[in-house]
C-alpha cells in the first residue's frame, strides 16, 4: 500500500510566449484550471501506475476542492483521511512559454494545516511505501517520518521544493529523490556546496547513508546508493509540451514499481518512462500516464 502525505492545491495554467521578467506583465490567451500538488499529483501518478494509494492531506471547503479532487477519486485513491479546514484550497498560478519552460508560484493555503496526526498508525508498517514532498509543514513531515520509521515503513521523500532535512531524519529515509537543483541545494546545506548534480547526489547518499535519486531531464536519472555504488537510466527520446507534474510522474511512478516488488534498476526504468509521458501534454495531473501506456514504452528506453 502506498500512503502520500502532502499537498493538493489547484493550478491555474497560463500559456504565454515568454515567462514575465520581474516587473513585466505578459498576456496569455486564456487559461486552464486542473488539479495538482505534488502530494496530489505523486499520488495519482501512483494510482494510474497501478498502486492502491491513500492520500493524506487538507483541503479547504471552497469549491475549488472538489476540483483538487476529482482526478483523485475517479483513480479510485483512498481519501477518507483527507481534512477539510478554514483556510482555502492550495492554489498554484503556472506559466508555460512555447519552449515547456515555466514558473510556479504556490499559495499554500490549506496544505499549512496538514497534520502528522491526520495519519492514523494503522496505516504504517512494513507493507506500507510512505510518499512525502515538501509542500506541507515541515515538522510534520519530520514528525511522520519518525513514526513511520518506528512501525518499520518504508519511507520516499521527494525533496521539492528543496529546504534543509534534519540530520536525524536523512538517514531514515529510504529513497531521497532530488532533480539537479535540489541536489546541489541539498549538499549545500549539508555543508558541502558542490556544481554538479551527480557528485552533490553522490554525497547526500554517503552523508547521509541513503539511496539517492537524481533526475537528469533528457539524461535520465541516476542513483546512489549508500554502499557507494551507483545506477543510471536514460530517458525516451520526446518532444517536451509542457514538464509540469514530470518529476511528480517520476516520483509516482517509481513508488507503484517498488510497492509492486520491483528493484530498483526496474523502478527506475518504470519512473523514468513515467517522467517522460507525463512531458506529452499540457497541465499536472491530465498528463500523468496509465500503468499499460508506461509499459508499452519501456523496451523503447536506450539501454
Ligand atoms: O510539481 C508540480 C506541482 O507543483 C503543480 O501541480 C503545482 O500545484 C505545484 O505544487
């Protein structure tokens, strides 16, 4: 079973032909409201890979929340631990130019009441993969964490947006995924500020005694495990529309292999494929791929 503790917010989708500067305003000729999140999007990705998800997290009881989770309950995600609260339903404003490039501004409303309480202890244990992100309140997520590992669950942090992780908490974690930026963010504040992405994710992984994760874009990803040792994936060869929700796609997807059995050569394969899908089309959750369309393109990888 796979529980995501997290974010659900709804995006605002904006097409523009470039990104504002600051200060600029730039036009767009309408705009897109879907569901997202990280916490949402990751879970969904599992979902439609084929993993049985419950999702923890808070929404505010705005009509906006039902949008948040439509995508959810039509995947069949468990969300009777969900919270309604005061505060409104998180709201992302997103930018995309003509190149797939943009810019995220989250507001983060109800995702601040997001509670380690709201996760009951019946649902940790070894058969549990606990998913979390960094959306929510950080010492919640640490509190979890600790939990979690105490019943003996296996733990994936997806550091994004990337922010200093307790050093009693790092070594908990089973699988720490990063993209580049957060990779060298992550060296950084363990004191260690190092350019190149691989060598900050090869550290984080010694450091902290950890399998470390690093997606690479159009060069795939790569992980370091904490023995020293290391494996690559590459990546299908696509057209990117739009890589909002990728690295949700990715995380998402490598959860529903490893909770399936898999290793992690074949997960990583499996979130990778995943990744790339979800690059096919505008938007977060719209773009997240099916188990069977993830499966189809796996022997297209380059070896
Ligand atoms: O990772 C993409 C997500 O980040 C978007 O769906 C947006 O809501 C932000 O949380």
């Amino acid at each position: 079973m796979i529980v995501v503790f997290g974010s659900l917010n709804v995006d605002v989708m904006i097409a523009v032909d470039h990104l504002p500067l600051p200060g600029e305003t730039v036009l767009g000729p309408g705009y897109q409201l879907t569901a997202g999140g990280k916490g949402a999007n990751q879970a969904l990705a599992a979902a439609r890979a084929g993993g049985a998800v419950t999702m923890i997290g808070c929404v505010g009881g705005d009509p906006l929340a039902e949008t948040a989770l439509t995508d959810l309950r039509a995947a069949g995600v468990d969300l009777s631990h969900l919270t309604t609260v005061a505060d409104p339903t998180g709201l992302a404003a997103i930018c995309v130019d003509k190149l797939g490039e943009n810019h995220v501004v989250v507001a983060s409303g109800a995702n601040r009441q997001t509670k380690a309480s709201q996760l009951s202890d019946s649902l940790l244990g070894p058969k549990t993969l606990l998913v979390l992100q960094m959306e929510v309140p950080l010492t919640e997520n640490w509190a979890i964490i600790r939990r979690a590992k105490v019943k003996g669950t296996r733990v994936l942090l997806n550091v994004a947006p990337a922010a200093p992780i307790p050093t009693d908490v790092l070594p908990l974690v089973d699988w720490l995924i990063v993209n580049e930026n957060e990779a060298r963010q992550i060296a950084a504040s363990l004191g260690n500020p190092i350019d190149d992405a691989r060598t900050a994710a090869k550290f984080i992984a010694g450091a902290s005694k950890t399998t470390v994760i690093v997606t690479l874009g159009a060069a795939g990803a790569a992980a370091y495990l904490k023995d020293g040792s290391d494996l690559s994936v590459g990546a299908l060869k696509i057209q990117p529309v739009d890589t909002v929700g990728a690295g949700d796609s990715f995380v998402g997807g490598f959860a529903a292999a490893i909770d399936r059995g898999k290793d992690l050569a074949e997960a990583l394969r499996y979130a990778s494929v995943g990744g790339a899908l979800a690059c096919l089309h505008p938007g977060a959750q719209p773009s997240l791929p099916l188990q069977a369309a993830i499966e189809a393109r796996l022997a297209d990888l380059p070896a």
